[in-house]
C-alpha cells in the first residue's frame, strides 16, 4: 500500500466523479432517464461475502446520492440451489451494512410474464424449441475462435415450437429433453448470442412456487426482463457481465420494453480471501472452519461476528473505488479501515491474556485503590472509569524481561515501569519454578507516582496495562487471524491446493483476565483490549463465561512478517 493510501481518508469527498457517475449524468442530461432507479439482484443460493458488500454500497449509494431508489431483488431461477435460508440471511446482511430497499423482489414474481413474452418471441420468430441434449447444445455452440452450427431444430414453425413449448409447461417431456431458445446467430463472435437457452425442463421444488413449474427461466432470459418490469434505469453488474450486454439489449428490443442501461465495474478482489462459493463450501464442509458465519469467514455473517463494524466496510468500500478493470486490493487497506473506527469509537479496557503475577511487596495488606482510567483518549467526552488497583496484579508475561536488551522498555529486573492508570513500580526480585520459569515478579510501588497526581518528579519511558488479580474477571478469547498464508490462496501451484495454505495459527484460544467492568459486557459489545488490539463479544458467550474475539490487531504484524519472510 501506497503512502498515498495509508494517509487517504475514506471519508473525504473526491472531487471527481467515477465512470459510473459520468454516465448516470449523460443519460439524466439527455433526458433518456428521468431519474436513477438500481437493483441489488442477489441469487439467494450462498452467503453475500466482501465482494457483494462493494455492489451493496454502490447500488444503494448511487439511489440516495441521486435521490432515486434502489431495490432488493432475488434472482431465484435456479430451484435446486436457493433456499429461504439465504434470503433471510442476505436481508439480514443488508440491513446490517446500513441499507434498506425501496421494493422487495422475487423473479419468480414475473415467471408468468416471463413466460407470456417467450410465447410473444416464438410467434414472431425469435424463438425456438430444441431437442439437443445440453452437451450436444455445447457442441453445437462452437469455441471462441470456430463459430457454431444451427441446430437441426431451428426451422420449426412457430406453430410447432408453441405447440411444443406449452407441452414443456405442462409436463409432458422428460427433464432436459428440450429446452426454449432464443433465435439470434450461431456464428456470432459472442458466444452469448449463440442462439441461448431461455428455458430448461426441470422438475424441483421452488423455495417460493413449490411444484408449479416444471420449466425454468435461464439467469439471461429474466435479469434484463425483471429489470424492465420494475423500471430500473441502471442495471449496474461486475464485468463478467460485459459479454453478456449485447443479449440483454437483444431482449428488451425485441420485446419492446422499458430497456434499463446496464452498466459494468470492476469486482472487489482482496488478497488473501477465498470467495469463490465452491471453495468456501469445501472450507464448510470439510470442517476447515466452524460454519458461514466463522470470523475467519469472508462473508458478510463472517465479519459481523468478527467485530467489524458497517461502517468501517462501507468507509472500505468507499476508498477502493469504482473501477473498470479488474486488480488485487491489498487487505491491509480493509483492516485499517476497522482499526480507524474503531480507534475512534472503541472504549479502552485492560486484559491480560499471558499472565504472570506482580506483587507488589510494599502495598498495605488489603487495601484496594480506585484509580482513573481514560475510556478513549481521543475523545475527551467518554469521560474516565474507575479500575481497582490492588498489591497483587497480572501483567502481560511479555512485558517483563530478567535480562533485557537497552531499547526495552518495560518492566525488567532491577529497572521500573508506568502501570497505567496506577504507579511507577521498581522490580527488586523474581521466584521461579522448578523449570526456572519466572512465575511471579515482586516489586516495590513509588506512593508519590500516581497517575494523574504524580509529584514523584520521576521519569519512565514505559508503561504497562494490568489487571487487579483479586478483581479480574475470566474470560475464553479467541484470537482470530488471517485463514490463508499467501496473497492469492484460489491460484495455487502446480500440485497444490488451496488446503496447502491454510494458517495453522489462524486461531488461537486463550483464557484471558480483564479488568471488572467488562464482566457486564454484552453481546456485540466492542472494545479495545490497550495495547493489545480491539476485541467484541461473541455469541457463544454464556452468563457464566464471556467468550471474546480479536476483531484486529492494533497494527499490522503481517506486513513485519512478510518483510522478514516468516510467511508463506
């Protein structure tokens, strides 16, 4: 990532507009649209992930930015992969990303219209009933570089092809004996427009018209048809979607419709994320991770149970851009845009996840202190709590070193520390185990130091957190991090696969102490952990134990990593 980039604000207004917007200005200047009416048009047979919050965004965006409307609409063509399950889920997701839909849609809601306008093409000519098998249609298609050849029933009548298309309705042919086409040309250079399949005979259940149909629309035949049927005006689609266009077209002009503009971007594409839906479903199934909504998960349900905040991704999504061709996002950029709202929104608190005990062998015997800890420094108006500071604490076992070299700055034997919100301390002495491990660090407390009335005249160069032993509460933490080793996990080497990459630490559970207060915490509650990273209460959490996972780091270790070469 470029310095450029680390200093960009997401929230700062570009003074230019993207291609998508230039266009929307063209066709509103013109007069060929009156107003800005967009879709979000998921399949409802997955999770949404990352890639479809950045189409969320830009759909949604562009109908509040012109004052237009935006629908939700499931293209729910394909009754053998969509279930209820993931409408609910993607309504859900959504909403939680900040948006709501001005209509709500199904395509099965225009499967009778639909169907009327194929009857309309077959009577004009423009379409036809095919007996080939689907790899005789394949074979017939031709290759990108060898036209197609017409299929031997392709000069039926119309008479005949209605005929056997309302005989297709009504269940008379067996699964995939026949399918409607459209008639445009095999020797096209799009293979799209190579006389495409408009209906296949399938008998499954609809998740919505159960057992009405035993023939269903092709993704082509409805998108551009629904679209013209809830007067979209731009239909904006990822690039993939580009070869695509020219049928789109083909059909609105045929059937002399409302034709909406399609327009295509750029997909978003991070490193180090797996998105392809065949791969997460392996991830799932073969237990590489707990489910869908695993936090190492890149689905939407995935990173809401992480931590991340709606707004930090929709602040992401912002700054990446609308482009036109395609390229690789680095995931740093998304990290740091959670680790910016929440710097500036997460309440501070104390946690010790490796602990070894301080006493503190000078501090009156029982007594408990309540010192004044800042909830966030950057916001003066969340005002201070109060944390009990005792004689015997627990510190992070990394912050004490017997023997340290000059440049730490913690706590060391014979040296002196800031415990924050509380006392400079003096290391005098250790007791160790059998194995010589260091299992506590005895220390004397300067009585003039205190935080925030300190008249010790004292001067350390490091401060530590800690928690009150007596007072911590104990809690499961989980601490998550990237599920892959290398940037780009779907193109593997020769003899790989993507199970080859997998981070064996890309979880890690630890018991952690944290300070009293964060024994109320509830679910979805944010916090950062000082020094330590921002963390969120997960929904495994019981009354009796609070579970909490590492939303991100307070820095990005990775890119350390990666320029010591300890990864991949």
């Amino acid at each position: 990532m470029s310095e450029q980039d680390a200093k960009r604000d997401p929230n700062e207004k570009r003074d230019s507009k993207h291609f998508i917007q230039q266009a929307i200005d063209a066709d509103l200047a013109s007069g060929r649209f009156s107003g800005v009416f967009t879709r979000f048009p998921p399949e409802p047979n997955g999770y949404l992930h990352i890639g479809h919050a950045k189409s969320i965004c830009l759909n949604f965006g562009l109908a509040k930015e012109y004052d237009g409307k935006c629908n939700l609409r499931f293209d729910d063509t394909n009754p053998t992969k969509e279930e209820t399950e993931y409408v609910d889920s993607i309504m859900e997701d959504i909403r939680w990303l900040g948006f709501e839909w001005d209509s709500l849609h199904y395509a099965s809601d225009y499967f009778e219209q639909l169907y009327e306008w194929a009857e309309k093409l077959i009577v004009e000519g423009d379409a036809y009933v095919c007996d080939l098998t689907a790899e005789e249609t394949r074979e017939y298609r031709g290759t990108l570089t060898a036209p197609g050849k017409n299929s031997p029933y392709r000069d039926r009548t119309a008479k005949e092809n209605l005929d056997l298309f309302r005989r297709m309705r009504a269940g008379e042919f067996q699964d995939g004996s026949r399918s409607l086409r459209a008639k445009i040309d095999m020797a096209s250079p799009n293979i799209n427009m190579r006389d495409p399949v408009m209906y296949r005979i399938l008998r499954a259940t609809h998740h919505r018209t159960g057992d009405k149909w035993c023939i269903y629309p092709t993704y082509d035949w409805t998108h551009g048809q629904s679209d013209s049927l809830e007067q979209i005006t731009f239909s904006i689609c990822t690039l993939e979607f580009e070869n695509h266009r020219p049928l789109y077209d083909w059909y609105c002009q045929k059937l002399g419709i409302h034709h909406p503009r399609q327009i295509e971007f750029a997909k978003l594409k991070l490193s180090t994320l797996l998105i392809g839906k065949r791969h997460m479903l392996r991830m799932v199934k073969e237990g590489f991770v707990k489910g869908w909504d695993d936090p190492r998960m890149p689905t939407l349900c995935g990173y809401r149970r992480r931590g991340y905040t709606p707004e930090s991704i929709r602040n992401f999504c912002a700054d990446a851009g609308i482009a036109k061709f395609n390229s690789t996002i680095d995931i740093v950029r998304l990290e740091n845009a959670v680790r910016e709202h929440l710097n500036a929104v997460a309440p501070r608190r104390m946690a010790v996840l490796d602990p070894v005990k301080l006493t503190i062998t000078n501090w009156p015997e029982g007594k408990v202190e309540m010192t004044d800890a800042v909830n966030n420094p950057g916001d003066p108006s969340e005002g201070k709590r109060k944390v009990a500071f005792s004689g015997s604490l627990l510190i992070e076992r990394e912050d004490f070193r017997e023997e340290a070299p000059r440049k730490f700055f913690r706590l060391k034997k014979g040296g002196a520390v800031r415990l924050r919100a509380g006392y400079i301390v003096d290391c005098h002495d250790v007791v160790k185990d059998k194995e010589g491990n260091v299992i506590e660090i005895l220390c004397t407390y300067d009585p003039d130091s205190r935080s925030g009335s300190d008249t010790s005249g004292r001067k350390v160069k490091g401060t530590i957190h800690w928690v009150s032993a007596e007072h911590a509460v104990e809690v499961d933490v989980r601490l998550y991090d990237r599920l892959f080793t290398v940037e780009n996990p779907g193109d593997p080497e020769e003899g790989k696969t993507f199970v080859d990459y997998l981070n064996p630490e890309s979880l890690k559970v630890v018991t952690g102490y944290v300070e009293s207060e964060l024994g109320k915490a509830k679910l979805g509650d944010r916090v950062q952990f000082e020094r330590l990273g921002y963390f969120v209460v997960d929904p495994d959490s019981t009354e009796d134990r609070i579970v909490f996972n590492r939303i991100v780091s307070l820095r990005d270790t990775w890119g350390k990593m990666e320029a010591k070469g300890k990864t991949g």
